[in-house]
C-alpha cells in the first residue's frame, strides 16, 4: 500500500476558479494487482480545457465530478510491475494527473524516453499542447510558407510553439500576449516579428501595425474580441482555427459571438474548430517534425513549473490569470 | 437614340429599404458606338447581396452610388447591333439591370440559348443563385452521400435549389421558411422531409424534431438565431455554409454574433463563407449537373415575377418581407 495525495474538485466553480473549488485528500494506494503496475508521477500538467469539464455538461469530455478526484495529463515512474512489458524505473506519459500515485494497466501508459527530452517536455512541446500547435497550423488552418499568421495567447504552451512553427515554415508571425516582460519574449527570444499586450490599447490597431496587408491565418486561443478583431483583418480566403477561447471559459451565462461573422461570407473565411484528437494521424509528423525543430534549437520552449500537489489549483487558476510563460507544471516529485 | 427608365439609388436605406431610397428616371441611350450592341432587358433579377451594396463601406463589391442607376444580374435581347460576334436578336445575360435598355461590348454579354430553358432561368435556378445553391453545397460544406442537411430560407432561390440537391444525393434535408404555405411547398412539392416555419416556436426544437441525430451541414441564408440553432445541433466534423445572412442585412448597427461559436472547438466544426465567385471553376460542373437534373424533372424552380421596372423597388423589398417564392424577377419587357 502507498501513501498518495489527490486533488478533487469540491464544488463546481462559478466564473473563476478559487482554492475554495478544491481539496486535496490523502487516499491509500492498493498494490499493484496481477498485470498491472503502481506510477508515481513527477509532473502533472494543468491545461485550460480543464476548466470546461468542471461545467456539468455533455462535450467532448465527460464532466469532472464534484467530490472525485480530477485527471488529465501527468508523467510519472514506474515504482512497481507486476508487468514483464513495463518494468519498473520505465517512465510513462499517463493521463493520471492530479494525483501523485496510481495504479494502472500497461495499456493506459505510453512509455517516454527521458534521454530524447526532459520529462516534462511530454506535457509540452513534445506532448498536447505541441501537437496541438502542430495540427493547428497546418490541419485546421492549412498553413502555407509565407503566410501572415497571428496567433494569440502566444506566450502560452500552444501558442508559442504555433508561433515558432510558422516562423520556421517562412511566415510573417504576430503574437499577443497579457505582459510587456511576455510581449518582449515573444520578439526578442521567441523570433515573432510582432507583439503586443492585448490589456493595452485597441486590438485591431495593433493588427494593423503588424500585418498592414492583412492575416493569411489566425490560431485562435482567446476567443471573444481577438476573434471580432481578426475576423476584420483577415485576408480573403483567410483560414481561422479555432483552438481555445480562454477569454470566456470563466464566463457565468454564454457571451454574444463576433459580430461581424458575416465578413466570412464576402471574404471567403473558414473557421475550422478542432481539439488535437480530431488529428491523432498527424501524431507521427508532429513528433518527428517537433523533435527535429528541437534538436536544431529551431524551436525553444517555456515552462512555469509550481511545486509540490497542494499547488495544483494555484497553478491552474494561474492559466486565467497569465501566471504562465509556456506550459504550466506542477511538479510532484 | 432609344427611351430607357433605369432604377437609381435616392438614398442609402436605414433599415428595411423603402421606396422613397429610389427612383426611376427616363434616360436616353445612345446608338451603340463601333462594335457595340445595344440590349433590351427581359427580365432583370433582384437578390439579398444588393442590400449590402447600399451601404457605403468596403465589401467585395463596390458600394452602389446615390444618385447613380443601380445594377445587377439581367436577361435580355440585342436589338441593334455593330458586332458581328453578337448580331440582333441574339439573348444575353448581363451585369446591366435595374435598367430597361443599354449599350455595352460584347465581352460584358454572355449568350444564352432560351431554347435550353426559359429566358428567366438564367438569372435563378441557372444563373448565380443556383450556382450558389451547388457549390456552397459541394465546395463550401463538402456535401456527402446521406447525410443530413439543414437549408435555412429554404423557399427562396438559393435554398430551394440547395434542398432538391441535397435529396438528389441521397441526403435527409430539412428546411426552414417564413411562411406555412412555403412550408408546405417544400414538403410536398420539392420533396424537404421536414421543413418548419420559423416565424413560430423554438428553432432548436425544431431542428431537433426534423433530425433527431443531428445534423452534417447547414447552408445558412439566415444566420443570426438560425446559425445559433444550427451550431446547437452539428454533429462531429459538421460543415456549415456561410452562405447569407438575410436576417442581419438591414440592421443599423451590427448585432452580436453566435454565442455557441466555441462549440465548434469541441465538435470540431467548420464554418466556410463563400460567395459564388470564390468557387467559378465549378461553373461547367453545375450547368452539366443542373441543366440535367431538370431535364429529368429532378429539379423544380419557382419565380415570383413583379411586372414593370418600376415595381423593381417593391421586388427587392420584398426578398425581405418573404414575398418571394423562389426567384424574385421583374419583367421587362
């Protein structure tokens, strides 16, 4: 039996998550029974879709349950086997998060290898959110070299990655982002052409400082007034892909949408909505792609890694709060 | 020298269009010049796009000017002729309407054979509408076999061509319709297997009745609550067909958009605005396609024709108080 610390969700938040919406509970772990084995994670990751399952509503994930523990992303060590085909000391991306020990089958770990890339790079740029970046760009809005490409939330773990990738692929890239320190990385460290702090001053004016001829492609993760402004300078035939509106996952009653979607019509728009299992066959791409960029110091990555499980909700209230430069972590071990 | 009377713009509406924005002025039309024709119109067509081009902003095509006649698609005759391309009594579509007689080159004039199909047709189920109706289906929603297609405005030019082709390939095809005799006109008559009115009740419920799984595509003419309704009710990997938005094109001040955009994340939803233009490259395809499914009585077509150019004002109004069943035309002649 082991000693393990979970983070459950004790009541559904209502707008932005508090510490209060969470408790953290010491549970006992069983042994490992036949076949399977006992993980101990080193990071869990907090991503902000998350905050959608803590709505009870049908989508594309079920609901998280008030009083169980929450999941998602994690990755830890395999501490004890009853499994000749995952040893222990084998390192496995798992979709335990939350938690700091688990038991489980074989078949619901993926084995990492730690010698390709840090640990936590799986619940990165090497893990969802990255191949999430990946199709993004070239699944949902069919990126082409050369474009003009806004990403927003581009000091995030998707958006700097999206950002990065375009440049590499020859694209004019503008980012916004919730900092001056964020908007200065994305230019100085990050190679994006153009930045801004979309807490100042009028979006679409800035779009049109950075890309006077217009956007070829927007990767969307804010939603709200980012959508209405690039929708107004989108280039004709322009592709938006429509990857994460954090702007109103906190919002109590539905916000109204842009109002001038019918620009669309005359322009030629496409709005493709996409999560990153609707591209699962790009999966061998991205990893090769990504860890090629990697390896050729083409691409660079950000982590803002908090400490110990009792940060967990902290560290996932911070995703709304711009905590964050890249992907946020908690780190267990 | 010949009498013409030619539409012009008076004013720039506020809202709905009203008379008292145009007026119909005697005008004389020069003899054509070398290698000129001069034209009479037959028919000329009134379409919802028009309503846009009487606001003076940037859009895909110029705005019309006040005190200038307007234009827009028209059938006519060449009844005096310096060309030997396109001698008297030739029949010719034309960007010239809203106008009884003009003089123009032969490269703006598009012969039509109304042996094929009746004069009029060429500025509906044959002309840009029906193009309309057939790639907004085809390139813009990327109709397959059987699936399930909700048409909105479906009695008017454009949707009642999208619904017959939708059950031509198999397709279960709702519409909706402003009005209950329309409504029974797409059932019984063009073969809709559901259809409601939607001036009365609750759109989704609607929807939810006539497709109880869902639906593939939405070729939108409405927008606003109906592509609100629609986004509801999309199956995984829906497509929706920005097609129109007759119910936003007279409003002073933009209103709010879709408040359920982002489910289109989720669901992995593509929104696809097109006008006919964007997809020309189809045009050999559709007059192949569509001229034989007439031919086969596949197809039926409706025209709500107002008689005399100065009832032209009243047509167009009409296309947004319902009055028109099918294509909305003025003769001529």
């Amino acid at each position: 039996m082991t000693q393990s610390r979970e983070v459950r969700l004790k009541s559904r938040p209502n707008g932005m998550p508090t510490n209060d919406n969470f408790e953290i509970c010491e549970v006992d772990v069983a042994d490992p029974g036949p076949g399977q084995v006992l993980v101990r994670n080193h990071y869990m990751s907090v991503d902000p879709y998350m905050r959608g399952r803590m709505y009870d509503r049908k989508s594309y994930v079920p609901p998280f349950q008030v009083g169980a523990p929450l999941d998602g992303g994690a990755v830890g060590e395999v501490i004890a086997s009853n499994s000749d085909a995952m040893p222990v000391g084998t390192f496995v991306q798992n979709g335990f998060g939350w938690r700091e020990a688990f038991v489980a089958e074989p078949r619901q770990l993926q084995p990492v290898d730690p010698e390709v890339a840090p640990l936590s790079a799986y619940l990165g740029v090497l893990g969802m959110p990255g191949m999430t970046a990946y199709v993004g760009l070239f699944r949902a809005a069919s990126l082409k070299d050369g474009e003009t490409v806004f990403v927003s939330g581009a000091a995030g773990a998707v958006g700097s990655l999206a950002g990065q990738i375009a440049k590499i692929k020859g694209c004019r890239v503008l980012g916004s982002a919730g900092s001056d320190e964020k908007v200065r990385h994305l230019t100085d460290d990050l190679g994006f052409d153009y930045a801004f702090n979309y807490r100042e001053g009028d979006l679409l004016a800035r779009l049109r400082e950075g890309a006077p001829d217009g956007l070829d492609v927007y990767f969307d993760n804010i939603g709200a007034d980012h959508l209405e402004a690039a929708l107004f300078h989108m280039r004709q035939f322009g592709r938006i892909a429509l990857c994460g509106a954090i702007a109103v996952y906190n919002d109590a009653s539905p916000r109204p949408g842009p109002s001038n979607l019918t620009m669309a019509i005359g322009m030629g728009l496409r709005l493709q909505g996409f999560i990153v299992s609707h591209y699962n066959d790009s999966r061998d791409d991205f990893i090769r792609d990504v860890s090629g960029w990697i390896a050729e110091g083409k691409v660079k990555y950000d982590e803002t890694i908090l400490d110990g499980i009792d940060q967990a909700p902290a560290a996932f209230e911070g995703l709304f709060t711009g905590r964050n430069v890249g992907k946020m972590l908690v780190k267990l071990i």
